[in-house]
C-alpha cells in the first residue's frame, strides 16, 4: 500500500495543532504515513512576507517541489503556507476552520464546524465540532469528574469570576453522587479566578485543582479518559467537543454571552438540541449524573473524507 506524505502546518497554539494531528493520526489508522512538521513564528510582519511569498507564486512559478500528498493546516497564520506549499508540490491543500469568504477556492478541503454556519460545497464539509486528539477508551470510572474552565474573551462573553466560582461550588458540594473532583483553570483563565479557585479547595479531601501551567502536554487527555464526567465552561468549545470524543458524560457551566447569537451560543444550543451535552440548568433540576456519554469522532470522520476524496481504495 502507498505511503501518503503529509506536511503538517503548526502555529503553536495547542488547539489548533490538536485539531490537525487528530487528523493525522486518524489517517494512520487507514493507510501508511509520512509526516513532516513545519513550525511557523506567528506575527504581523512575518504574515505580511508569507502573503506576498504566496502569492507571487502565482506569477512566478518555481517549478515543483518535493512530492507531498497532503498538507494540513488549522488556523488563519498557517493559510498562505498551506496554500504556497500545495501550489509548489502539487499536495492537496486542507485546513481547519472557515477561511476568509475569498480564500475559499484556494483550498481543496476546508473542514468547518456547524457553528460558522457556512453551506456545504464541493470544497467544504461541515462537522459537528472541531476534530482533536482525543479518543473514547471506555476506561472511565464512575467516581472521578472533571472540572475545566476557559477564560477572558471581551469579544464573545463576560467574565464573572466569582459568578462561575459559584457554580463550580455547587457541582462539587452536591451530596448526589461520591465523587472524586479534579478541576483544572486554561491558558486564558485569569489569575485571579485561579486564586480563587485554589483559595476554595484547600484543604478539601476529594477536590484537586491543577493549574494549566503546572500540567504537561497531554495530561487533559488522560483526564478525559478516567473521568465519566466532565464539566466545561461554554465559552471552552474545543474542550467540549473533547470531553465528548473521549465518551464522557458532558455538562456545560453557563456563560452570560455578548450576543446571543454568535458562534458559541449558537453551539452551545446544538449540543442540548441534539442531545450531546446537558445544561448547568437541567443538572440543577435533576441533580443526578448519566454513567456514559454520547460519543462524537470528528478526526474519524474527517480523515475518511480526505480519503473517500483521492484514495477511496483504502477504505474498502
């Protein structure tokens, strides 16, 4: 069987690499790979000169490079190399994420979730989340949960520190369930939601809180599998639609948004709509937890398009 060459784009945001390595090791699971990373430095001036590099390339040609199948990319820094690299190898050129409305043509595939609310066409294919990293090894166990809260983001919602402390309160308090807590802030928690945060469960027997700069790469990952239930935060989508890859019985703490009808709010109302996570609401009501959750795999499914697109033999 061939061995596909792919040059994976990486701008160093966790959640974007996340998004195109779950890809990655998806594929692997239905053909042979070979995969080359490309760091790229993320600012201005460094957008600027790839832009012109790529699109001088359209005028000038420097004949084709070396041969790469695929190139995969998530994220608005890594579009001009994705497409730069796709036009000089000839690979099929793939992103994550909605491209700007005039990018669209330059991109074989774009994998865009529901809530941009783009239409399906030939080159766009839609997915109820983001793709990630994450996997269900039904090894949950049903006493330990999860606890993860996002952060500041005056575009999309308002912080209330102590507002959301108050939640996080009652879900480790309640008497419902014996239940082992561990609860972990992200790069964008405050610091002093942080402080808050540690403030309330000193000294506490079955509640753990992690700092994310204390926690390694990979360490979410293996929370996702142990815990059968998980808590996020509404403005954290990428940790949601986590929690439900990994098979976990997810709850959303809610989030006072800036507009109702934006990207996350319109999310966050599909997953109760289809029945994929459950409210902070409805938990308040029924104080009382599923021993499963309802499973997504986005990387699954995405690596079987790129594969029903240009190798349908594989998946036979």
């Amino acid at each position: 069987m061939k061995t596909y060459k792919i040059t994976a784009i990486l701008d160093g945001r966790p959640g974007h690499e996340k998004q195109t390595q779950g890809i990655i090791n998806a594929l692997e699971k239905y053909v042979p790979v070979e995969i080359t990373y490309l760091k790229i430095k993320i600012s201005l001036f460094s957008d600027i000169i790839n832009w012109l590099k790529t699109f001088a390339g359209f005028y000038w040609k420097t004949g084709k490079t070396d041969d790469v199948d695929f190139v995969i990319g998530t994220g608005t820094h890594t579009h001009p190399h994705v497409i730069k690299i796709g036009n000089d190898s000839g690979a099929k050129k793939i992103i994550c994420m909605s491209p700007a409305f005039f990018l669209i043509k330059m991109f074989d595939l774009c994998f865009v979730p529901n809530h941009d609310r783009f239409k399906l066409s030939k080159n766009i294919f839609l997915t109820i989340g983001p793709p990630n990293i994450s996997e269900n090894k039904n090894i949950h166990k049903n006493d330990k949960g999860l606890v993860l809260i996002g952060g500041r983001d005056d575009k999309s919602h308002v912080w209330d520190s102590d507002k959301i402390l108050g939640y996080i309160e009652k879900i480790v308090s309640s008497e419902s369930e014996n239940i082992n807590w561990t609860i972990s802030s992200s790069p964008r928690t405050p610091v002093e939601m942080e402080n808050k945060i540690s403030r309330f469960t000193a000294g506490m027997e079955k509640v753990s809180f992690f700092r994310f700069s204390d926690t390694k790469k990979g360490w979410v990952e293996k929370q996702y599998d142990a815990s059968s239930i998980v808590w996020v935060t509404a403005d954290s989508m990428s940790m949601i639609y986590e929690a439900l890859t990994a098979g976990c019985t997810t709850y959303i703490i809610p989030m006072e948004w800036k507009q109702k009808g934006n990207k996350f709010s319109f999310s966050e109302q599909d997953l109760y709509k289809n029945k994929l996570a459950i409210s902070y609401n409805k938990w308040i009501q029924n104080r009382g937890y599923s021993k499963c959750g309802k499973s997504i795999n986005e990387s699954d499914k995405c690596a079987r398009e790129i594969l029903r697109r240009w190798c349908p033999e594989s998946l036979q």
